[in-house]
C-alpha cells in the first residue's frame, strides 16, 4: 500500500526454488530472499515492512548493511522500518563449508580458482542474468555448471527465481537515476539480492561462508571512476 505500490508487478509473485532439499529451514529464516530483495525499496520509499518472524542473526545485520548503503550513495535517504511480530534465535551446528557463486564466467572462474582448496559448493541463480522464459539459454548454462561441478569435483545448487520479475525494475531505475549515476539493478539489487538467496541452502546444510565475484580487486581502487 502507497507510494511505492507503482513499483511492483501486482500481478506477478516472487518466488525461490532449490534444486536441492531445504524441508528444515524455518520460517524465519526461508523469509531472508525475499527481505534482501525488498529492503533497498522499503528503506528508499520510507516504508514499513510487518513480519510475523525473521532470524535474529539476520535481524541484527541490517542495520550494518542498510549503512553501506547510505555510505555509497549519501545523497539519498534511507529510511523505512521494519516490525516484527517474532525475532527466532535460530540454532544451528557451525559448519567449514564454503560455496562459491558461480554464472560460468571469467569473474566466477577466478574466484573458484582462487578458493578451489576449500571444495565451494557452486551456487547459480536462475533469474539473474538468464530469463524465467528463456529455457533454451538456460540449458546452455545448466549443462555448463554442471559440467564445471563434474570436472572440479564438486557440489553444486540450483537456484530458480522471480526476484527480477516481481519489481518493476524500470521504474526503479527511472527513479534513482534522478539522483545517482547508477541503473536498479547494478546500484541496488545485484549484491544483496543474488546473496540473499543463499541464506535458506546454507542453513540447512551448513555453509559457513559464500564467496562472490567482485569484477574489481582492492588494487583497482584508485583507477573506479
């Protein structure tokens, strides 16, 4: 309801599937996706969010990324709140495992290459780069990770979903333009968006750490204009 009611796709839904079991993934936590996709538009339109429950774990992050934000782009205002019925203190046994997200590309080798003794769970998201509807392009990456997975010796995840879909992200775009020299989702989705879908794979089979291409390195900070 409101303002930012213009913002979304009314008549589609946003939803998540695994190509692997995820049945003891609580509430509170199988939420994270869908929050990590939502909060940069709630904290940008000044809305409320009401939840009946969410990880405290997660709960208690927000704060430090919604200042990451507020760092990069100090123009804008980032407001909103969220209210929650339940805050869960999950418990879970601390696993090693690491997983890596992985679309096949140059990016995504080198950070393979680089955490390979680690054995990373290969993670790709259906959804980013590729189309819902485009099945035969998404084939081509499948049969492509898969193969990746085989030759290294690794596991690895499927993860299909709407989160592109379910916004408009034109005029999300549109808007934020107005103000900073980036598009919706390259400035504001990509990044929390693709790791938040993480969140429910790596509670159930606990997954201590997810690595994620970042293009640049530490070294080329002084050449990003």
């Amino acid at each position: 309801k409101g303002g930012w009611e213009e913002y979304f796709k009314l008549d589609e839904s946003f939803f998540v599937e695994y190509s692997k079991n995820i049945d003891s993934v609580p509430k509170s936590v199988a939420i994270i996706p869908f929050l990590c996709n939502i909060l940069p538009i709630v904290w940008l339109f000044d809305a409320e969010m009401i939840l009946d429950e969410i990880d405290k774990d997660f709960y208690d992050s927000i704060d430090e990324f919604k200042q990451g934000y507020i760092d990069m782009y100090p123009q804008l205002n980032f407001l909103g709140k969220i209210k929650v019925n339940n805050v869960v203190k999950n418990q879970q046994n601390q696993g090693n495992k690491a997983a890596a997200f992985f679309s096949g590309g140059v990016d995504a080798y080198e950070t393979l290459l680089s955490h390979i003794d680690e054995r990373p769970t290969l993670v790709t998201l259906w959804g980013a780069d590729i189309k819902l509807s485009n099945t035969a392009g998404w084939n081509v990456v499948e049969n492509h990770i898969k193969q990746a997975a085989k030759e290294n010796g690794l596991e690895y995840v499927i993860i299909k979903s709407s989160f592109r879909e379910f916004i408009d992200e034109d005029a999300l775009s549109n808007y934020v333009s107005q103000f900073v020299d980036e598009g919706w989702w390259h400035g504001f989705q990509h990044g929390i968006g693709l790791l938040g879908h993480f969140a429910p794979y790596a509670y159930q089979y606990q997954i201590k750490i997810a690595y994620i291409a970042s293009t640049f390195t530490i070294a080329d900070k002084g050449k990003i204009t």
